[in-house]
C-alpha cells in the first residue's frame, strides 16, 4: 500500500509531510505572483487564495513539503492524490510547485524522481494532470519523461472553466526513461 505522506531524501532534496507550522515558511515562497503567472489559477500568490491550498493540501493528505538540504529552506511543496486501485494503481502526482531560485535545474527532476520511485513501487503508474496553456508545466512533462494521454478533463478555476491534459509515467517508462535510477 502507498504511503503518501512519506519522508524522502535525495542528494540535494529531503521531502516530508506538510504540517501546520510549515506555513509560514511555504507561504514565503508560494507569495511570488510570478510562480503562478501562466498556472490555471494566477491568483494563488494571493494569503487567502493559498491558505485555502495550504488548508486543503493537510486536510487531504498526501502533500509535502520540499527542502533543500543545504541550506534548510523550505522551496516548495507537491502532493500525491488518493490512489485508484483500477488496472494495477495508479497515483495522480501533482500540485507542485518551487521557488523561482530553483527553476531551470534539476531540482524538479530530483523531487518526481524521488515521488516517482516510491510510488511506482506500489502502483503501475503516477498521472499528472496539467493546464493545457501552463506551457512551463507541459515542457517540464516531457523533460521526465512524461507521455501526453489522449484523455483531458475540464477544471472549473477562478477564471473559468479550463482544459487540463493527463501525462502519465508507467513502472516502465520510468525504468528505462530520464529518470531511470
């Protein structure tokens, strides 16, 4: 069975699970208006909009907290959904999100690498469900080796209703994809 709220380290990144006191510290990075600029809901810089995320994301489960090891500084957070036990499991990975500062590198390999290897230990493959106009979550997709699925759904968001493609990564694809361990 999937825990989803485990702790995971990698060489540069330690996730845990998200708890109350991690607000502040999350908040601080989640404040950048330009995280959210092309994201299917721009206006989750805003404390109310995000404490609303934060509120859902512990009363949920599944979400947590990423870390840079180096410094100790929270950087960011991602979540796993409740999983569905249809054709060998499946997990949907998603809701992430990192500071500017580690935009570009490898930081968002090592954190799905990471999710990606505990979870497909336990299922046959993790989802993620992405806006179809948030260009920089598509690319970053493919990047690791994500595979656009022919099945979408529409989102209701504060803007409207908006489209949102389904990428998947099998137990596979994952083994022999760029985030292969």
């Amino acid at each position: 069975m999937l825990d989803r709220q485990p702790v995971l380290e990698g060489e540069r990144l330690l996730l845990r699970p998200l708890v109350p006191d991690d607000w502040d510290a999350l908040f601080a990075v989640a404040s950048d208006p330009e995280l959210w600029a092309i994201h299917p809901q721009p206006n989750r810089w805003q404390e109310p909009v995000f404490r609303q995320f934060f509120a859902d994301a512990l009363e949920r489960g599944g979400a947590l907290v990423v870390i840079e090891k180096a410094s100790g500084a929270v950087i960011g957070s991602s979540q796993y959904k409740p999983v569905d036990p249809a054709q060998g499991g499946s997990v949907e990975i998603g809701w992430t999100f990192l500071a500017r500062s580690h935009w570009g590198g490898s930081f968002n390999r090592e954190l799905k690498r990471l999710m990606l290897a505990h979870a497909l230990r336990h299922v046959a493959r993790a989802e993620f469900r992405v806006g179809e106009c948030n260009l920089r979550s598509c690319r970053a997709m493919e990047k690791i080796g994500g595979r656009l699925t022919d099945r979408s759904m529409m989102v209701d968001t504060p803007t409207g209703p908006m489209r949102h493609v389904i990428y998947e990564i099998t137990r596979e694809s994952f083994a022999s994809g760029p985030l292969s361990p």
